[in-house]
C-alpha cells in the first residue's frame, strides 16, 4: 500500500471512532513504525509501505480506535523539545507543565553561582521538569523522587537518553523528606496529582488509561499541597524558591498554605488556555 493511502484509511479508522484531531494522530501513528519525514507526507505520499508494516499500524489504529492515548501507543512524546519515553503507569508529559517550568527561569537565571544550584522535582514521573531543567542549567545537582514501580524505569530511561546526570530517588515524597538537609534546596519543584475526587469521576476517556497515583489529589485535589508545602518549606534555602503546577480552582487555597509557611513574592502563571497553572513563591 502507498504512504498516502496508509495515511487515508488510518485517518479514517480514527475518524470513525471518533478521534478530533484523526488526520494528526494518523502521522503519529505511521510514524512510530514506518519513519517519514512528517513535513513531506504529500511529495513521500508514492512511497510503498510493506504490507507487514501496514498491518502493524493498522492494529496501532485499532487501540487507538479503542481509546488508548495516542502517546501509549507510539511510547514517546515531546515535552519542551525532548523526546520522553512512556507507557501505561507513568503520566504523558502536557504542554501544560512547560508552564511550572519556564516560570522559574528568571529566578535561576538570576543566581550568580551555578555551580552551588540544587533542585528538587517532588513526583518526578517521566522526569520531564527533573531533565529539562538539568539540561538548561547543567552544573546544577537536580534531584528527582518518584514513588511509582512503575514509572520509575521511565524517568531512568529518560534520564539516560537525554543525557541528564540526575539524582533518582525511589520514595514515597512523604517517607524521604528525612534525607534532605534543611536549607539544602534552591528550588522544590513539583507537579503532584491534583485532580479532585469529582473529577476523577469525569474523567476523558484517554485519561482513564492513566495512572490514579498521578492523578488523584483528593476531595478538592490540594492532598498534596497541603502536605508538600509545610514538610518541605524547610529544606529550602532562605530566599529559594518554591513552584507547584495545580489546577486554576486550586489557586486561593495553595496561595493561602504558601503564604502561612512563610513564602512571599506569590505569583501565579496562566496556561495557554488562559487559565491559572501555575504558582511560585519564595520563602523569606
Ligand atoms: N493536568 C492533568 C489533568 O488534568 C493532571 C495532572 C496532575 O494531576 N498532576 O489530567
């Protein structure tokens, strides 16, 4: 079969089940087994594609078809421009979190000596935040926990792909909080689950597929703020900084524990969906 008719009936299987974005998942797909130049579909369009390769991302559409996310089936995504392993029991990395990352640039820019950085990534996941931020400030000590079995060979094998020499701690956030010095942190960083008990409840259909551990913040989704802030407030240094991603309902109250613990300069950073994403403050 051509690329080009590979690529209508692939379209098609997902727009019959329903996918909104059918004609994009269908390159994604093609892709993961048949590598094209994306950019080139209609000049490449002639190419034949072995009839055992058809099969195969036939059967990638069908799970797709299914409801599997997109990103479980190719077992990659991007985040900030890198490439990320992933697969059933890690969370997909969003477009979402470049938010609680980049709104920490500044400040570490502004410190002198790079050489003394040290970071913290609480629930570490994929260890998107962990890497990127490793990658942007390479003499940094970056350190990421993450509790999930499952997850962790993810974030060992992304760590690794990426280059990114980064301290991997196996832990419970809540069990570990021992092994850190007081005062040790420039920056705690973290993207915990904050979804609410209700809207685990609604969830979209490919979110289902992942993982509740790195979902599920409780009633009003703030479980983990309310722990995370006063357990780990301490470890900062005087001035360092701390920055959670969170859900815009969220806002008053993670404003409100940051504050009582001691953090001033509160701002909040707005996602590409106009809305609250992201909170950072730093502790006086
Ligand atoms: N942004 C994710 C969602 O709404 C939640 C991620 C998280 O809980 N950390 O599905």
């Amino acid at each position: 079969m051509t690329l080009r008719s590979l690529y209508t009936k692939v379209t098609e299987t997902l727009e019959k089940a329903g996918a909104q974005t059918p004609a994009f998942e269908a390159i994604w797909l093609i892709d993961a087994v048949f590598p094209f130049d994306r950019l080139k579909l209609l000049a490449e369009g002639d190419r034949e594609v072995e009839e055992d390769l058809c099969t195969k991302i036939q059967s990638l559409a069908q799970r797709r078809a299914q409801g599997e996310p997109l990103q479980y089936i190719t077992g990659q995504w991007e985040f900030f421009g890198r490439k990320y392993y992933v697969g059933e029991g890690v969370l997909i990395p969003r477009d979402d979190t470049e938010v609680v990352l980049t709104c920490t640039f500044p400040y570490l820019d502004s410190i002198k000596n790079k050489a003394e950085l040290k970071i913290l990534d609480l629930c570490s996941g994929s260890g998107i935040i962990a890497i990127s931020l490793k990658k942007r400030y390479e003499s940094a000590q970056v350190t990421a926990v993450e509790l999930s079995d499952k997850a962790l060979p993810y974030l060992k094998k992304n760590a690794k792909e990426n280059k990114a020499d980064i301290n991997i701690i196996h832990a419970d956030i809540f069990d570990c909080v021992a092994d850190f010095s007081d005062g040790e942190f420039d920056l705690i960083i973290s993207n915990p689950p904050y979804v609410t008990d209700e809207d685990m409840k609604n969830l979209q259909s490919e979110v289902r597929f992942e993982p509740e551990l790195a979902l599920k913040g409780g009633k009003d989704g703030c479980d983990f703020y309310r722990r995370i802030v006063p357990l780990y407030a301490p470890k900062l240094k005087q001035g360092g900084m701390l920055a959670f991603e969170y859900d815009s309902s969220q806002a008053e109250i993670i404003e409100a524990l940051m504050r009582n613990a001691g953090f001033e300069n509160i701002t909040v950073f707005d996602d590409i969906g106009g809305v609250h994403r992201a909170i950072n403050g730093t502790l006086v």
